[in-house]
C-alpha cells in the first residue's frame, strides 16, 4: 500500500505500507508522516480527509485526532 498527501502548497513524499494495518499503526504513520507534511505547510489550517475504512474510524484512531486537534472531514457513508 502506498500512502501520500497533497495540497495547493505541495505534495508529501510517498509512505510505502506492507501488511494489514492495525490502529495503532494507522495512528503511528500519520503522526510520523503524514501530519508533519501537513504541519510544515498549513499550520493548523486544514482538513484531514480518509475514508472509513475501521483502522480510520476506530475509537483510537479518532481520540488520536481529537488529542492532536486535527479536524477530520465527515465522510456520508
């Protein structure tokens, strides 16, 4: 699996994932990857989008954005 991030202020550098992926590594490689890139270029100004796929929507995973005050873009499944 490869992951990234892009916006108007750039583009992150590709994360590549090998295996299923658990909460707590979900939690890991967006904390060490992909919210730093976001930090670097928005400040705290943006919206964190995923699907809803169950390591995203865990009550981990969620309790991890609310600590780091990420706003998470409310997907109608």
């Amino acid at each position: 699996m490869v992951w990234g991030a892009f916006g108007v202020k750039g583009k992150s550098e590709l994360v590549v994932l090998e295996g299923r992926q658990k909460s707590s590594d979900y939690i890991y490689t967006i904390s060490e990857k992909m919210l730093p890139f976001a930090h670097a270029k928005y400040g705290t100004d943006y919206v964190f989008m995923q699907d809803n796929a169950s390591v995203h929507a865990s009550y981990e995973t969620m309790d991890f954005f609310k600590e780091e005050g990420v706003t998470v873009l409310e997907l109608a499944c």
